[in-house]
C-alpha cells in the first residue's frame, strides 16, 4: 500500500542532504581537496573533510569517516557535500576537486601476500568490525593481539589426528581448488541514515535503516565521545539487509549533523553502495579429501584464502572451522588465512562465509560418491554429524538435524524420480549445509491493556517476520488469539536490549525472552483473577480472552477487565508488566538440504534452473509461512551466488560492476519452482524448541547446482558464479 515510511522518507526542519565525493584510486597519498567550488554551488550550505571529523583511530570501517592522508579503496569518501536538496548536494560533489599521489596497489589475494607487496596498513593491522560475532561467525580467535605491519589480518588453525595417516589409509583421494566472488547483498533499499543534533543535552538522535539499533548506538557515542546514553538511535523498516546493515555510515553521518548543527540525512546511490558498502569476501579454498571404499572419510585437509578488502573481517578462521565440523573426519589440517586488499572492506551476506565452504566440501563429496559408486545422499548420510560429535574446535553438537533434512530429501518424489529427469536430458544435484547459529542476550516486556490487548515490547528489528513470531508465541503462552497480542519496538531509549537481527538468532534469544516475560504476565493477571473470583490459581484458564474457572464458565473476568482493575485511581492490584532476561549461550544449529535440476544448453554455455526442492529444520515451526518465504529467499541468492553474481574489479581496483545494470541479480524469470519442506528436530533451548531460520537456506545451493550440472554434463566447475560463458568453455575444453 505504500504505508511504510523508510529512513529515505524522513523529512525533519533544516534538514540537510548529503552526497559523499569518493576516491577515484585504489590506492594514493592525498594532497590536497578543494571545495571552493563546490561552497559556489547554489544551495550548498557546507562541504566536510576529515580536519571537520572527530580525530580518532580508524580501528573500523565505521570509524574510517572520512580519509585522512590517503586512501585504500576506490570510492572511499574523502568529503561530505551538504545541501538543502540532494540534487544540489549531487552537483557540489561534483565539484570537490583532489589532488593525488597514485600508489601501488595489491588488488588480488596472491598480489596482497607477495613479497614488498604495499602495505594497505604500513602501521599495523586495526582491530577490524564485529559483522563476524554479531552472525554467530565468531570463534573466539586471539588474531587481534598478534597484528602487525602486514597484508595478513589473521590466521587460525584447526588439526586433528594425524592427517598423514589419515590419507594413507584411504582408498580414494580426491582434492580441488575452489574461488567464490565478492557477491554484493543487493538490498533494494540502500544504506539510509538520517540524524538530527539536540543542541540543548549535546546529544543526537538517529533515525536508520539497521538491522543492530543498539550497535549504532554504541559506535555512535564511541566516535563522537559522548555517553551512549546521549544517543538514541529509531530503527526504522528496512528495505533489505541481508547482513549489510549492521552498521556502517552512522558515526559518519551523526559527525557531519554535529558539525553543522542541523539534521543530515544520507542515503546511497545505487552505484555509491556497491562501491563502498560492505559485502561478503572473496575465497580460495584447496580443499582434499580421503575416504575408505565403504565411502567412511579417513582425512580432510584445506587451505583457505579470505580476501577482506581494506579492513580486517576474521572470517577465515571460521571457514576452517566450518569444514571441520560438518561431516565426521577423523584425521584433519585446516589452515585460513584472512588478507587484506586495495577494496572495499567485507561485510557479513547471510551465512558469512558458509555458501563458500559448501561449494568446495559438497562439490568434492559429490566428486567422491562419483568415483566410488556410492548413492551421493547415502555417502553424506554416512558420514554427517551426530549430536555429541566433535566439532573443529572440539565441543560437541548440539542436537542437530543434518540427517534428517538428509534423509527427507532422500524420500522426496524429487530424488526418487531422477532417472525420469535425467531421461528428459537435465541433471539432479544435492548438497547440504547449516548454519551454526547466533547467541546473544535479550529482553523483553509484557503489559496488559485495558482493551485486553497484551503488549509486547523488544529490541529487535523485524526483517522477516519475527514480529509476527512474537506475537504466536505470546499468544500461546497467555492462551489467547494472536490479534489480541500487540508487538511494539520503540527506539533504544525505551526498547529492552536486543542484540542485532542478524545471525538467524532473533526468534532465538529475543523470542526466548518474549515467552519468559508473557509467563511471567500471565501469572500477574491469574493471580490477579483468583482473587477476584476467590479460587485457587491453579483452578483457573484463560478462554476466549477472558480467565474463567475450570468447568465453570459462567465464573469469569473479562482481561480487560483486570487490567482495569490494576490501572485506576485506587486500584489495588499493580499493574500487569512482566519481563523478560535471557543470555542464550549455547546455540541451536540449522540444516538445510537442496536438490536442484537444472538443463545445460550446450551451444550457449546457459543454465535452465528448473527445479528447486529446499529441506530445513527449524526445530519449530512457529510461523510456517513466514518460514517458507525465508528458506526460497535464501535459496533465490543461492542462486546468484552460483549462476549470475560478481563483483568485478579490474587491475587498478576499480569496480567494473558499479550498478545493477553490470552486476547480475537473479529475477523472477530466472527463479524455478520452488518447493519448501519444512523438518522440525526441536532445540534443547529454543522457545517451543524453535531455531533460527534465516541463514542456512542460502549455503547449499551453489553447491546443489553445481552437482547437478555436473550430472547433466559431466563436468566439474570450481568457480563462481557458473555463467554460460564459463560453463560453455569447459564444455569446449571436455570436447577438445
């Protein structure tokens, strides 16, 4: 309908528009910006450098403002152009004029580590983001402490056994080398903040698209220098986050409001978001495997090269950590290396680094079911993780459900109808991946109106349906229609803590602390009841939003009616608030099985996907439809990684895919049909036992696609995105 206002849609008094003007180097010394022209455009009230910038370390990308000295990444802002309308705004960018020193710059991993390769930080390595942490990507590395002068921002390492060994008692040895892109989120909305000074507490207030309200917060007041109290940050909707927008250009912006002492609002250009927003790393991984001829995997080694852009990411490390725990390898060397390059710094894209991993290890599973005559679902079968197996690190799963999405996609018509498929000259893959799942404290609040509505207060930001979540659970717990339950988020002035909605964790911990707190409520208004109708409480219901006795219907009060009673003018009963507080510190891993048929043009190279079957486990399913809709989505980018999405840098670093119309985002027509199947193995500590659902449909289906051409073709990529021009070059070199 049109109704929802976006952080775009924000119109406050003196408001001013800003337009970033960027680096046009990779890499340079800086030696001058002039903004006169710029100051002579009409309408322009104020041009901002970094000597206009609080002075503080660039320890993140968010902490980078705006460039002082040099530069490290092509379209990195060097200025801010403030205007009373964003077509001015445009035309005074265009006239900010700089002065450079081009520098070499190390744009590739193998350039980035070779010998007197220049340094993107010749002073040593910043602490980097917490994108990682925040998806539950964080595997408690001490890299940080051990930073020096180097393009390598960390390394970890993760052994088992004796690997030697391990591949000398295999039958089978099969290994490859496989490359994943730098694939851009492509939210449809862009980075949007607007801020607004409060010239008599010194404070500011934000309005943003952001998917972590109290993570801005935070970086706000630490760039800023002022009480995180003093800063209050409304999440507004969000037009697509994806992992995005878990902080970037607020510190920027809330620095530029303050300096002028005017509301600022920036929002991205198409093109300024692809050139310098944060999306998911470029890989390389060598991956080996060895297995028996019973199909038991005896050893796994891998090394694994994560290009991070410009800042630190820490996500090799998770990488490795990720392969050596999903199938039961005894015997394993896993060795990621995080390094830095002349681009855009990496960010978190649903399932940060998980798509890469499954690509290599589910492509190399299915090479071995191949050469050793085994069903692939059946080989994977064998060797999948059990709750109670070791994982990388050496804790142990959870309760996980990685063999019974396995073995539902087994059973379905899909896997067992095959050969018809093939008949028809298509190929039919599999792969399964999971997402380990994020933790973080929450907390939530629960008041009774006297309409008898429940309202529930959270922290969270709602991107794919956790509201509506709340509101099914809430509803159960108090015995109530879910229309009679109110879901509410404030800002982070008067919401209760939640930590980003990232991390498929939200349903998990906020909901966890949103079902705490309606028990607590529903215990208020029983009590409250029992009083009223002189009976003991464990004597009551709740039915048809009234408390009634049990076997007594005619004895009852209205909820409304008890709210009542607890909010007037001398009431005897406190009113009906309860809270919530948990600290979810175990997770609640997510598995996800894909099948996938695909037809292969062999004159053009094209992939038909015709054919998508997407098996998770939920643990819960508390809002099916909701769920549906975020397995296809995530299986819909799954696709772009493995058919159509890359982001291309030449080799001076300059982005050759800066807008929609050169960089490939799957649409409508070229998404199959789809069929989610929904598997429930509850969580120890879940509410209603429920997982998260959000990231694990995205990591098996570059993998699946990549099976199933293999199937139809007999070929095997290794690279992604698998476009016609790269599938129809193999096809040549088979034929040749």
């Amino acid at each position: 309908t049109g109704a929802t206002h976006y952080a775009s849609d924000l119109q406050l008094p003196g408001m001013l528009h800003a337009r970033l003007a960027t680096s046009l180097h990779a890499h340079a010394n800086l030696r001058g910006i002039e903004v006169e022209g710029a100051l002579a455009v009409p309408g322009v009230v104020a041009v901002l450098t970094a000597k206009d910038m609080p002075d503080i370390a660039p320890s993140s990308r968010g902490h980078l403002l705006l460039a002082r000295g040099r530069v490290i990444f092509a379209g990195q802002p060097l200025a801010v152009v403030l205007a009373t309308s964003e077509a001015a705004a445009e035309d005074g960018a265009q006239q900010v004029v700089v002065d450079y020193e081009p520098l070499p710059a190390a744009i590739t991993i193998d350039e980035a580590l070779a010998e007197n390769a220049p340094l993107v930080w010749p002073q040593g390595v910043p602490t980097g983001a917490g994108d990682a942490g925040a998806h539950g990507a964080d595997i408690g590395s001490d890299a940080k402490s051990k930073r020096k002068a180097s393009n390598v921002a960390g390394q970890e390492s993760f052994v088992r056994g004796d690997v030697a060994a391990g591949f000398a008692e295999a039958d089978v040895m099969i290994e490859g080398t496989f490359t994943t892109p730098m694939v851009h989120q492509s939210a449809v909305e862009t980075q949007s903040v607007v801020a607004e000074p409060n010239p008599l507490t010194g404070g500011i207030t934000l309005w943003v698209s952001t998917q972590a309200p109290f993570g801005a917060r935070n970086e706000v007041a630490n760039v800023l220098g002022i009480p995180e109290s003093d800063v209050r940050v409304v999440g507004m909707a969000v037009g697509g986050g994806f992992g995005g927008k878990n902080g970037l250009y607020e510190p920027l912006v809330a620095a530029a409001a303050r300096a002028v002492g005017r509301p600022v609002r920036l929002v991205l250009t198409r093109m300024e978001e692809m050139l310098a927003a944060n999306p998911a790393p470029p890989a390389r991984i060598h991956l080996r495997l060895g297995a028996k001829r019973d199909g038991t995997l005896t050893a796994l080694s891998s090394e694994i090269f994560l290009d991070n852009g410009c800042y630190p990411f820490d996500l090799g490390g998770f990488l490795g950590y990720m392969l050596g725990s999903f199938y039961r390898a005894p015997n394993f060397s896993i060795h990621g290396t995080d390094v830095l390059t002349f681009k855009v710094s990496a960010g978190a894209y649903r399932a940060p680094g998980a798509p890469s991993v499954i690509f290599a290890l589910d492509s190399l599973m299915d090479e071995l079911a191949e050469r050793l005559h085994i069903d692939p679902i059946e080989l994977r079968l064998r060797n999948a993780a059990r709750p109670g197996d070791p994982m990388a690190d050496g804790d142990p799963w959870p309760s996980i459900g990685m063999r019974d999405v396995l073995e539902a996609l087994r059973d379905h018509p899909a896997w067992k109808q095959r050969e018809e498929a093939r008949a028809r000259g298509r190929g039919v893959g599999v792969a399964v991946g999971g997402w380990p799942g994020g933790t973080e404290p929450a907390a939530a609040a629960c008041s009774l109106n006297r309409d008898g509505i429940l309202q529930v207060n959270v922290g969270s930001v709602d991107l794919n349906g956790t509201t509506t979540g709340f509101a099914l659970m809430a509803a159960e717990v108090l015995g109530v229609a879910p229309d009679q339950v109110r879901v509410v988020f404030s800002d982070t002035d008067t919401a209760p803590y939640s930590g980003a909605s990232a991390g498929s964790k939200v349903t998990y911990t906020t909901g966890a602390a949103v079902v705490q707190a309606a028990r607590e409520a529903k215990q208020q208004v029983l009590s409250i009841a029992a009083e009223e109708l002189e009976v003991a409480v464990e004597d009551l219901e709740i039915v048809d939003g009234s408390v009634r006795v049990r076997g007594v219907p005619g004895r009852a009060i209205k909820l409304g009616d008890i709210a009542s009673k607890a909010m007037r003018f001398g009431g005897r009963y406190a009113p009906v608030f309860a809270q919530g507080r948990v600290a979810q510190t175990a997770t609640a891993p997510a598995f996800n099985a894909q099948l996938a048929e695909v037809e292969v043009d062999r004159e053009t190279g094209e992939v038909r996907l015709h054919r998508l079957i997407i098996v998770q486990d939920v643990g819960r399913a508390i809002n099916p439809l909701a769920i549906e809709g975020q397995m296809m989505g995530g299986a819909t980018q799954g696709i772009g990684w493995a058919l159509y999405e890359k982001m291309e840098y030449d080799s001076q670093g300059q982005l050759l895919t800066g807008s929609w119309m050169d960089y490939a985002v799957p649409n409508i027509i070229q998404t199959p049909a789809m069929e989610a199947v929904i598997v429930e193995v509850p969580s120890e500590h879940g509410p209603f036992g429920a997982r998260g659902v959000g990231e694990a449909p995205v990591v098996p289906t570059a993998a699946a696609i990549a099976n199933a051409i293999a199937d139809a073709t007999g070929i095997r990529l290794r690279d992604l995105p698998m476009t016609a021009p790269r599938v129809l070059e193999a096809l040549k070199h088979v034929s040749d």
